[in-house]
C-alpha cells in the first residue's frame, strides 16, 4: 500500500525525447502534413532561388542582343526598348502621350468609382458625359488640334482594357433586363429572351467575332461601313450580356419569394419592387461569380486578335518576332504579359473580398 501511494505522490517523468519530424508535427499537423508542408517548403526556396538568379544575378541589364544571348539570365534591355510598344502597339509614337493619359485617366475613374460612398446616379451621368467621352477623344484626337488617329492604330494595353471595361460595364445592364426578361411572366418576353441567351451562350466568342468583323459587312448596303473596333466592342457587349443574364437569374432565384409578396403588399409596382427590393439582394449574392466573368473577359480580349485588332497579348507577341530579338527574350516578353494579367486580376479579386465584405453577403 505504501509503494502504492509512493507511485501515486511521484512526480511524472518527463517524456522522451520526439523526434524532429515528431517536433514539427506540433505546428503543421500529422506526420504526412508535416513531410508534405517541408517539401513544399524547400521546393518554394529552390524556385525562389532559381528564380532570383535568372531575373537579378545572371540577368543582362544593358546592352543589345548580342549581350543577351551570351548571357544565361534575363534580357532586361528587350523589356526596356520594347516597352512603349508592348502597351501601346502602332500607335504614332510622338502621340503615345495620349493613350498614357487616356489609361490614367480610365484608372482614376474606375479608382473613384469602386468607392461606394460615390454610388449616385451623378456618377453614372459622368462617366456618360466626361469620362467616356473625353476617352474617345484622346484616343481619337480631330479637335481641339489633336492629330486625328485611326481606331486602326489603337493597340495594346489601352485597347484590351477599353473592350474589356467598357464592354462589360456596357453589358451589365443589358444582362440585368435579359435575366429579368427570362424571369418575366410574359411568354413572348421570356421566349426571346431564352432563345437570345442560349444562342449566344452556345457558341464560342470567336465565332461572335468573326460574325460581327467578317460576315456583317457582307449584309450592309454597298458603300456602308461600320468601323471594326465598333463592331468588336458590340460583339463582346452581346456576348458578356448572356452570361451576365444568367449570373443576375441565379441571383433573383435565390431572394425569397416573401420579399416579392411584401413589395407588392406596400402598394410598389414591378419596376419599384425590383429596383428597390429584389435587385439589390440578387446583385449582393452574385458578387464573386460576377467578379470571376470579369476577369475571364478581361483575358478573354486576346481573341480580337483573329479579326485584325492588336491587343497587349499581341504587341508581346509581335515584339518577340522582331528580327533583333527573335529567339532571344520569349520568356521576358510572356513574362511581362503574366505580370500585367496576374496584377488587374488580382485587383479585381481583392476588389471582390472587399465589396463581400461591404454589403456582408457571408454568414459570419
């Protein structure tokens, strides 16, 4: 009994020493978490490593092609003598200031307008009345002793956000009206509307494209034309609106019934109920999936290139052929590209998280 209670009065001995594998068990999990997390680990510091050498250690930072391909790291000298064309393609390069201004005028309005305290119908008449305009008129020039610049010569960076931006945001209150026509009551509304976004949607936006740019001139009285950066833009316009339409549809689906009938109880018509009470709540659910079209358009406007219009893909691309670099800086070019497709649509994720956040569309 004493050697009993003498065991039960002892202090308990500390445990054996773990194993280092077991030790790091402790922050990443079990044992196969931990193996997998410090291989992935040492994989990013190779990657890192490797990385690093060929952009900073080894890279050529000044010379001409010959240097780089003596060289085993990047071409910097390519990116710094390509650059103005890359973002702004055969645009006349003494004009150049245009487009540059053109793009940091675009960003501070989208800047101004992504705030929601802005949110007025005074935003929606400025980008109508200034914005837009004031666009086409730089880009465009023919007043105010502006050189006069075809819509032929519009290129890169300024041109894929143009048909993209503005394209989408065109598109959005179209898609609104589509998704509420398809909802509607009235069959030859709904049939119309059905039977335009299943058409649009069956189809690749290639074939959008090349109807709008190709085949409409041939429908046209003889002697008219209609420019081809016009024609592309309404393409995309019609094409996002359909897979808008159904984006805005998943969300009227999911407002409760309830919020119609309580509408209608307060005496509100159908435009009133949607526009103060039901539209809100749809377009609020449809936040990430809306965001997530968007940047798939954004990407997608690399396809302008089959119908004659060169975008910021394009001037990557046909800087790399030129003869000077040919062979030497592909990966340089591609990676300037990524860097500038990764950073907007990173924005446009984070932008995402933010207005969830805003209108507190989670459950936390």
């Amino acid at each position: 009994m004493a050697d009993v209670q003498t065991l039960a009065l002892a202090p308990p001995q500390p445990a054996p020493t773990a194993p280092r594998l077991g030790r790091l068990s402790a922050y990443f999990g079990t044992p196969g978490n931990t193996l997998i997390s410090v291989l992935s680990i040492a994989a990013v510091v190779f990657i890192a490593k490797l990385a690093f050498g060929w952009l900073v250690v080894d890279a050529v930072f000044s010379g001409n092609g010959e240097t780089c391909k003596a060289a085993s790291g990047a071409c910097w000298p390519f990116v710094a003598q390509k650059l103005r064309y890359m973002l702004f393609g055969f645009y006349p390069y003494d004009e150049q200031w245009r487009p540059m201004l053109a793009l940091l005028l675009l960003f501070a309005a989208f800047l101004f307008s992504m705030m929601p305290r802005f949110w007025s119908r005074g935003l929606l008449l400025g980008w109508i009345l200034l914005v837009l305009p004031v666009l086409y008129i730089l880009m465009a020039g023919g007043v105010f002793g502006l050189t006069p610049v075809a819509t032929t010569s519009w290129g890169g960076l300024p041109l894929s956000f143009m048909l993209s931006f503005v394209g989408l945001t065109l598109a959005m209150p179209l898609g609104i009206v589509l998704a509420l026509a398809r909802a509607s009551n009235l069959p030859a509304i709904r049939v119309l509307a059905v039977g335009f976004i299943e058409i649009v949607r069956g189809v690749p936006l290639i074939s959008i494209l090349f109807m709008a740019t190709v085949m409409l001139p041939l429908f046209m009285p003889e002697g008219v034309t209609i420019d081809k950066l016009l024609r592309a833009q309404v393409a995309i316009i019609l094409f996002a609106s359909a897979y808008i339409a159904e984006i805005v549809r998943g969300g009227l689906q999911d407002v409760p019934a309830g919020q119609y009938e309580a509408g209608s109880s307060l005496g509100l018509h159908y435009w009133q109920v949607m526009r103060k009470i039901v539209l809100p709540q749809a377009l609020k659910k449809v936040i990430p999936p809306m965001v997530g079209l968007f940047i798939g358009f954004f990407q997608d406007t690399t396809l302008v290139t089959i119908v004659g219009l060169v975008d910021f893909l394009d001037t990557v691309r046909s800087a790399i052929r030129d003869p000077q670099w040919q062979g030497i800086a592909v990966l340089e070019g591609y990676l300037v590209a990524a860097a500038v497709y990764f950073t907007f649509s990173a924005l446009m994720g984070a932008y995402s998280r933010f207005l969830e956040k805003h209108f507190r569309t989670t459950h936390a």
